[in-house]
C-alpha cells in the first residue's frame, strides 16, 4: 500500500486543533509536546502553534480544563508585549478553533504518533551523539528504547458485563495457558504452573542447590513441549548441558564421559521425538543486562526462527540494570531495578521469567546448612527485588537434610495466592533430578 504523506502545515494544524477539542488526545500528547520548561524549543515548524499550546498546558495544569478561544485571546495579550508578534500568534487561533481542513480523528491519531516519534528519534539521535563521544557506550541502547516509546492506549478496560470477553481472559489463565514445575504442590499455589508476563525468584545459600532447581525447571517445560531459554552468568555451558543430560538419560556425569560415542546415539535417539528445546547462554557475570538479553532473543527469532516459551536467568544479582548510571554501592536501587527490567522483559514477551538471589550469612546455620526457615529478610543485597518479583521461594537445605538428599522450599510472597506454605522435595544428585515427596508427620507438625 502506497505510504499517504500529510504535509506538516496541514498536520501541525491538526494536532493542536484536535488538542483543543479533544480533551483525552490533549493528555495523550502533552507529555511528549509540551515545551513549556524548555524555553525556545517547538516540536512545530510554526512555532506560534507551540506557543498557544504550551499555554493550554499552563492553563490545565491550574484549572483542569482545556481553555477556550477568548481565554487564550485573552492570556495571549498578557503575555506577549510585542504587538507585531502578539498579532502572528492570534492569527493561528482560526486555525485552532475554527479548523477548515480537518483530517479524519483516527488519521490524527495514527500521523500524531509518527509525528512524535520522529521528533523523539531526532533528539534520540543528538542525546546519543554526546554519550557516544563521552564514551557512554551503555547508554545508547537505552536513549533510543526511550526514543521509541509513545503509547496512546485505547484499551478502556474490560466490563463485568462483556460476559464474553470476561470468560475468554479467564481462558488465558487456565492451566493450558502455563508450564508446570513438575511439582503438584507448587503448580497448586501458581494456579497450573508458571503464567506468563510473571517474575519469580527463588532465594538460597551458596551451594543449596538454584541451579540445579531452575534447570529443573526448564528441563519439565522442555517435556511439555516447550522452548525454555535459559541463561548463566557463573556456570559453564559444558557443565550445565551435562547436568542436564544426565537428567535426560538418567546416566551419572561419569558414565556420560566414559560411554561418550555410545551415549551419543541414545541422546539423538531421544531427542528425534521431542517438540520441546532447551537453548543455554552463558556470559560472564557483571557484564550483561536486559537490553543484552533482548538482542540475543531478537537474534534467536530473527536467524533461527525461535522464540522461547520460558526464561531462565541465572542469577539476577549477578546482572547489570539497564540504567548504567545506577551503582551497586546503592543496591536497593540498582537491584529493584534490574528486577523490574526483567519483569518489563516478561511482559513484553508475554513468558514467565524466573531468576534467582542469593541469601546472606544470617540464613545459614552452624553445620553448614541453610536454617530451617529462610525467608526475604535474608536476602543477600537487597529487599527491592522481593518488592518488585510476583512470587519469591526459599530454598532450605539444613545440614541434616543435606545428608538425606533432600530440601524444601518455603513460599514467602504470592501475588495470586496463598503464602507460607512449604513444599518438601528430594534430590537425585547423581542425575541432578528434584521431585516433590510427601513430608513426614513431624514435618507436618513443624
């Protein structure tokens, strides 16, 4: 289809009449046009347009409402002293109340937004020319996501009474629209699994066992036939892929290494009937942020046509946020941060995502195990990402259960349901497996 090209007079014009008339469109766009703190700056190639609408801002900021013509007239001739340039800006006001040429509102809308993204790219553009010779290499990136960004949302919410619609977004929550831990007790307190557009974070000591939980984790979402992309800032490739085809084939690390070619045929064997794929990316640690994963997932879509299910990120405290500007020396900031920037990743990807933090010294006991009972309190760095995650378990691995190959998980928050609840696994560690168990009558009672 043919592009159709507005000239700018024409748009120009349109825009601040249907600011004038319209009062939802005029809180759309004010927020990117209003220049009012920017002294000479006009997004308008007449910038007697700016003007008269910097002045609509000034008026709905005191009065909460649009002014109309003979208030503008009016204020025009309190500030403007210059007759000659007091005339200019009056002669724009036929244009703004009494419009001749008016485009179609839903045109407007479409040519409005264009409108502002050019004009943001181009400051997006000379933003990123300065970082860029100061060497703020980090910051381009993210100068021009928020170039891009210009939302006028039309949804207006879902009514009680659009029964239909009501039951078909119930629809996406059901247990077909969500992966399953592979546990009955943790899939029953995520209403079916893990739902997309969630963050979830688990929380352990050093060597309890987050690695080998989360790729659990992507190895039951990989059964049901999913794509699970996992990534890992501090184990290697080789060591992961081994855990978890020693989960695949039910063979020890060892028997891996020393039935290499025969093992070899039985894994191409077992693969050749799976629908569902596991992709494992490893960068170093302190290097890499969401903007980083983001391009490796567009790459994954864009050379090999595959686009995960679900996202594993191994762990968020050893990640950078998008904003470089944020230090680790203020670690509620830095930390909440990168927490939200991956939840913003779930929702733009509509996936669930997990992740992992790590407990501090408070939560380990004397044996070297983890206490009975860790919770958020302990988190290692900071309590901004508890804040911001949409379900958060401790992994618990006293030095007892440690002997008997076990460990629990205690579900400290649950955005969608109950919390306090413990769910008592054992593991496999010769196959790096973890299933669920029935607790003991003691563990009952505890």
């Amino acid at each position: 289809m043919r592009e159709i090209k507005i000239p700018n007079e024409i748009l120009e014009r349109n825009i601040v009449h249907e600011a004038f008339h319209n009062a939802s469109f005029f809180l759309k766009i004010r927020k990117y046009i209003d220049t009012t703190k920017d002294k000479g700056k006009s997004y308008f190639n007449d910038d007697n347009l700016q003007k008269i609408f910097n002045l609509a801002c000034a008026y709905f900021d005191k009065y909460q409402k649009i002014p109309q013509k003979n208030e503008v007239e009016f204020l025009l001739t309190k500030i403007e002293k210059d007759e000659d340039k007091l005339m200019l800006v009056k002669s724009c006001l036929g244009f703004v109340f009494d419009l001749k040429d008016k485009l179609n509102p839903d045109l407007i809308d479409d040519e409005t937004k264009q409108f502002i993204k050019k004009a943001r790219a181009f400051e997006g553009f000379l933003k990123g020319q300065v970082e860029f010779e100061k060497g703020n290499y980090d910051r381009l990136a993210e100068i021009f996501q928020e170039s891009a960004q210009v939302n006028f949302d039309k949804d207006l919410g879902v009514s009680v009474k659009d029964v239909d619609k009501v039951f078909g977004l119930m629809e996406t929550i059901t247990p077909d629209a969500t992966i399953s831990t592979g546990m009955k007790s943790l899939d029953r307190l995520l209403d079916g699994g893990f739902s997309k557009k969630t963050l979830i974070s688990l929380a352990s000591p050093p060597g309890i066992g987050k690695t080998l939980i989360l790729g659990n984790f992507a190895i039951q979402a990989f059964l049901q036939g999913k794509k699970a992309l996992v990534y890992s800032f501090e184990v290697s490739d080789a060591r992961l892929l081994q855990r978890y085809f020693s989960n695949f084939l039910r063979q020890t690390k060892t028997q891996l290494l020393i039935n290499n070619e025969k093992l070899k045929e039985v894994a191409k064997e077992y693969m050749s009937d799976k629908d569902g794929d596991v992709v494992l990316k490893v960068y170093p640690p302190n290097t890499i942020c969401t903007h980083d994963l983001m391009a490796h997932i567009n790459d994954l879509k864009m050379y090999n046509d595959w686009v995960p299910d679900i996202i594993i990120v191994d762990y968020l405290l050893i990640m950078n946020a998008n904003d470089a500007r944020l230090s680790v020396d203020d670690s509620y900031h830095n930390f909440k941060r990168v927490a939200e920037d991956l939840r913003s990743m779930a929702m733009e990807l509509n996936v669930p995502v997990l992740t992992a933090v790590q407990i501090n010294r408070d939560g380990m006991d004397d044996a070297g195990g983890s206490k009975a009972i860790t919770t958020a309190k302990q988190i290692s760095e900071s309590r901004g990402i508890y804040d911001t995650v949409d379900f958060f378990a401790t992994i618990n691995q006293t030095a007892r259960q440690k002997t008997k190959s076990e460990l629990m998980l205690y579900v400290d928050k649950n955005r969608n349901g109950a919390t306090g609840e413990k769910i008592y696994c054992e593991v496999d560690y010769n196959y790096m497996l973890l299933q669920e168990r029935t607790p003991s009558a003691a563990e009952i009672k505890s």
